[in-house]
C-alpha cells in the first residue's frame, strides 16, 4: 500500500516508467519508527533517505547555546534526509526524531547511488530533489531574515496549515525560529 504512494510522488518528481518504479520501490524497505525514536544522531553518517508514509518526522540541531533548532519537517507524504551527511557521506551536525509514531520507506545510500548510475531518470529525480532543497533553504533563510515572527507564522498557517494542528509547540517554535510564548501568543489571536 505505502509503495503505491510512493510510486505516485516518485512520478510527480520524474519521468519513470512502470518498470522502472517496480524496480526503484523494492530498494525501498519499510522502516516503522516510534514517537521520540531518534534515526540519526549527530555525529552519526547519514545512510538513509526517507519517504514518510504515516506519521511525521524532523531534522534538527542543537546551537552553540543548546537551542534545538528545527530545519526541516516532513509529515505524510514527504521525502527527504539530512541531504549534507547523505551526499557527502560525512558525520552529521544534524539529528532526525520521529515526532510520532510513524511508517517510513527508506532508501540506503548505496541503493540510492546505484539508481543514479543505472538510471537517467533517477538523476532526474535526484536533480530535482537537489533544486528543491536547496529553493526551499534558501525560501527559509530570507524568511528568517526579512520577515516577523508573526509573517513566517502567518505564512506557514497559510502554506502548511496541518503542521500548525500536528507539530508541539517546541518543534514549531523552534522551525519558525522564536520563543514558544511568541507562537503561543500568535496562536492565540
């Protein structure tokens, strides 16, 4: 069932025929994670790439002054990983926490760079995770530098309003980069 799924965002990504999806879903084991459960620690080499069948899981790291800071979410539906450890193969500053209990396919790095070299539309797929990824981070920096706290809320109900009902308030406040009392007091008004 997860597999059709994620037959469906492979193909909104790339141009894949049939068999080339059969063949790409079965590198894909499934992967069932508990609330909390911690994928990776920093320190650790990034080894998987994820796609979020059930449930709901973060990237984050911890600042100089012990701060979790929230980079990336990604509920149902989404795909992703600590890209800068997968792709470099190189120790993560990054930590990625299931935030519930959740169902993942997950996708190892040798399998993932087999596919590149064995299919042209995997390096289509992989370019365009890469654009998306490095347009979302740059989307977030400049919203973290030109906007208010109650813009980069506002813009988030507006965008991904299920992660204002699904995500703590910690995790939230700490993706949107403010105090928990800031988002409380905004979730308020």
């Amino acid at each position: 069932m997860y597999k059709d799924d994620l037959k469906k965002v492979l193909a909104s990504l790339a141009d894949f025929t049939p068999q080339e999806l059969e063949h790409i879903v079965f590198c894909f084991k499934p992967k069932s994670v508990m609330k909390n459960e911690i994928l990776l620690f920093e320190g650790d080499v990034c080894n998987e790439f994820y796609y979020v069948a059930k449930g709901c899981i973060r990237i984050y790291f911890i600042d100089k002054n012990g701060h979790e800071k929230t980079r990336y979410v990604m509920p149902g539906y989404y795909i992703g990983t600590a890209l800068t450890s997968f792709i470099a193969q190189k120790p993560s500053i990054e930590f990625i926490e299931a935030l519930e209990d959740s169902e993942l396919l997950a996708i190892s790095h040798s399998n993932f760079y087999r596919l590149n070299s064995e299919m042209n539309s995997w390096k289509n797929f992989y370019q365009r995770i890469l654009e998306m990824a490095y347009t979302f981070q740059n989307k977030r920096i400049e919203q973290l530098v030109t906007l208010t706290a109650k813009q980069r809320y506002n813009l988030l109900l507006k965008e991904t309003p299920s992660l204002i009902q699904s995500v703590s308030n910690k995790v939230l406040a700490s993706y949107l980069d403010i105090r928990e009392e800031t988002l409380s007091r905004l979730k308020s008004k």
